[in-house]
C-alpha cells in the first residue's frame, strides 16, 4: 500500500535543489505516474487469476499478512487500514470467482478483523451507541433455529445471514473514529478501484477467449467470468462509483481525470455487459447522489457539468451502440426489461412470513423454508435485506430497518460540506441499492454504509500535513 499523507509538492526551485533520489521519490508520487502504473498492474492481474486459482489464493494471503503487518507497524495509522479495507473488499468477488482456495465468507470476516484490530491499536474502542443496537436487536432470532437446526447448519445460517450485518456495525463504529484528508481520501477511492479493475480485467479475458458465446436475454455467466453475474455486476458497479467519486474532485488533475472517465466508462460498459442490471443501477444511483451535492460547490459545478457530459455522450453514442452489436442486440432488450427477475413474488412471500410470525420472525436463513408454503415454491436466501429483516427478524428487524435510518440521517447532518454530504448520500444509496437486490452477499454494502460515518478534512496542505496524528 502507498502512504497517502504526502503534502502537496514542493515550488519548482526547490526540487531542483534536491538530491537526484530525493526527486524521484517526489515524482513516483504523482498522481499521473502511480495511479496509472497500479491501475495496469491489477488488469494484468485479472488475467492472470482468470487463469490461477493458486495465484489468487497467494494473492489473499499477501493481502492479508500486509495488512495484520500495518497494524504493528510504527506508521499505523487509521486512514491506511482503511484503504487495506477498502481492498479487500474490492477483492471479495476477485477471489470468488477465481476459486482462490479460501472460505466463502473469508473477506467479510476479514474485514471485521481488521477494523477491530485497528480501533484496539488506535486505542478507540468506545463504539457508538446506534451501530451496537443495530446489530443487537439481531440477537434475539437466533434462538428460534436451535431446536429444528443442526449445529452444524446453524453455523452456517448464522455467518451468512448476520456476517454482513455485523461486518456493517464495525464499519461504522471504524469510520465515525476516522478523519481523511483529501489524499487520503483518493488513496483510499484507488484502494477499492484497483481489485475492481482486476475484476473487469478478468471478465474481458472470460470473453476474449471463449470459444463460443451465446447471448440470452437474462444475466449471462458467459459475460461474467464464468460467476455470478449479480455479484460481477456489483464489483464492477463498486468501482465505478469510487472512480466517480474521485474524477468529481475538485483537486483532480486534469491528466489524471482523462485516466479516470475512461476507466469509468470502461466499468460502465463491462457492468452493463454482464446482463445484471444492478452494478448499473447501483453506480448511477450513488453517481446521482454525489452529484447534486457535488453542483452546489461553485468549484466543482463547472467541472462536473463537463464530465457528466463526456460520460453520459460517449456512454450513450459510443458504447451502448458497440455493446448491442456484439451481442447481436440482445444487449437493447434486456435493458428494456423492467422485471424483478422474481423478486417481486419472494419479496411478497417475506411479507406473508412476517405477517404470520410478527414478533421474533422465523429466525436467519429460515425465509425460503416458510416462504414456499406461504407464497411460491421458491426456497432460496432472501435477496431483499430489507424484507429479510423483517420475515427473519419480526418487529424486532423493524426496528433495526428505523435504526439504520436513523443513522443515515445522523451521518447526512454530520457532513457541513456539499462534498461531505455527497459523499454520504453517494456511499449508502450505493449500499441500500445493493441490500435491496443482493441483500449482504458481500462485505461490499457493509463497507459502503459505515464509509458515511467519515470525516473529511478541508482539502488544504496544511490540514494533510497534521491528518496522519488524528488517524
């Protein structure tokens, strides 16, 4: 990982007085040269996992001895371990999908770890009261499954079910202890696009070199790796918001901002490709968010008329119309379907199980058993976290749906800024658009919804110089 806390560089007469080193060193940290360089590197990794799975089982390793590493490290801070955070989640569908040799819940757990592991060497362990009582009005579902459940089964159902609601409440309690600065910020942004990448990386290979490819109308395996297009759609939906978020900067280049809207529509064009409309609808319904308050700072507004422009053109004139040739027009059809995919009927089947077990609910992972003799013969996990809640946890997930609002609003209140506030809005819009089509399959809405717990700092050197003793 790159340290992020650099200050802004030094007037041009005193960098020629520095030694040759000394100047490297200052141009290594460019946004225009490291950005670029790390953003090839994981292309070239996405292939490289695409044909790997010992490499992408090494990778998670590295990953995670790195990261355990900085929390022993004299230059630990809690803006680094964001961005190894950041990574992990990033890479959570990267390893799925390249069968890497790790359990299939690893990186949620991983990423509890690490933050906890962070708070408790930062010496920050009083946790917010909202976050902790969102996850313990959870609790008390558990006792329903014990008597018809294996232990075994149990586990199971457990982890899968309130990992990511548990991953969420350390998340917040992490960021609301955590400032950035503007680099850091950046840092942390390119820390989550760069597993991104190599997860689009890895799809383009899937695509170039199949032998043969056949376009249906729904999600296309074919056009996601060979995995879950959902998840695939979703990673790459990650990325594309993290990278709008950094090309809408006021303190962007202009350099590096050409890098960033043509890697943006390259993850609008590889989401779109999956036939999974949710990456999109995720991407744009975060994007949508930053931008409005992103246009009431008079820095910005200029600059995000501009882009906003380049992208929606060339998306609309240049890729949309490539995209529905290769796939002999099917791309135009499914993006007119306006259906559910079912959802609408286990939606309507969670609420008929809430209706008739109002108070505790049925307990984590019991929707699809009840469901099916409610509703429809469909026994499959829940894909609505919200209708889940409350099937699988009563007025007791209730509760915690209006705690989880009301945490929202207390991070919205809490960002003075149009930058802060975008942000916000942009992070748990992404989240609650994930949680209402793939509930908390992965770390990745967990992470997005405690990221609006953060404080930006003012974007000046001065403020970057003292960041690092505050985090």
């Amino acid at each position: 990982m790159i340290d992020h806390t650099a200050t802004a560089p030094l007037p041009l007469t005193q960098r020629r007085a520095q030694p040759l080193g000394m100047r490297l060193r200052n141009l290594v940290k460019l946004d225009i040269v490291w950005v670029p360089a790390l953003l090839l590197l994981h292309m070239a990794l996405g292939m490289l996992f695409a044909q790997s799975s010992i490499v992408a089982t090494v990778h998670f390793g590295l990953v995670v001895l790195v990261a355990a590493g900085c929390i022993f490290a004299s230059s630990f801070s809690l803006a680094r371990m964001a961005c190894f955070a950041a990574y992990v989640t990033g890479a959570e569908t990267l390893w799925r999908m390249s069968k890497a040799s790790i359990p299939w819940e690893i990186a949620k757990y991983v990423v509890i770890a690490l933050l906890v592991a962070s708070l408790v060497r930062a010496g920050r362990l009083r946790a917010p009261i909202l976050p902790l009582v969102f996850f313990l009005l959870l609790l008390p579902a558990i006792v329903l499954p014990l008597s018809n459940l294996s232990w075994e089964l149990l586990q199971q159902e457990l982890s899968f079910n309130l990992s990511g609601p548990l991953a969420l409440t350390v998340s917040l309690w992490f960021f609301s202890n955590v400032r950035l600065s503007t680099r850091q910020l950046h840092g942390l942004l390119l820390a989550g696009i760069c597993p991104a990448l190599a997860v689009a990386s890895f799809t383009l290979y899937g695509i170039l070199t199949a032998k043969t490819l056949v376009f249906t109308h729904g999600s296309n395996a074919a056009l996601s790796g060979g995995f879950g297009p959902a998840q695939v759609s979703a990673a790459l939906g990650f990325g594309a918001l993290l990278t709008f978020l950094w090309v809408i900067d006021a303190s962007a280049s202009p350099a590096l901002r050409i890098v960033l809207v043509a890697l943006l529509l390259y993850f609008l064009g590889q989401c779109a490709l999956t036939f999974s409309r949710g990456g999109l609808y995720m991407a744009i319904g975060g994007a949508t968010a930053a931008a409005l308050f992103a246009a009431r700072d008079r820095k910005t507004r200029l600059a995000l008329c501009g882009i906003l422009l380049v992208v929606s053109a060339a998306f609309t004139y240049l890729v949309l119309p490539r995209l529905d040739q290769f796939t002999e027009g099917k791309f135009a059809k499914r993006l007119q379907d306006t259906g559910l995919t079912g959802r609408d009927d286990m939606i309507s089947g969670d609420l008929k199980v809430f209706a008739d077990h109002m108070i505790f609910g049925v307990g984590p992972g019991q929707t699809g058993a009840y469901r099916a003799q409610v509703s429809i013969n469909n026994t499959a996990h829940a894909h609505t976290e919200f209708t889940r809640l409350l099937a699988e946890h009563g007025l007791f997930g209730a509760a915690a749906l209006l705690v989880l609002a009301l945490i929202s609003a207390q991070n919205f209140l809490a960002a003075r800024t149009p930058r802060g506030r975008g942000l916000v809005l942009a992070v748990i819009s992404w989240a609650l658009i994930f949680m209402s089509s793939l509930a908390m399959r992965l770390v990745a809405p967990s992470f997005m919804f405690g990221l609006s717990a953060v404080s930006l700092l003012p974007p000046d050197s001065a403020t970057r110089r003292t960041s690092t003793a505050h985090n």
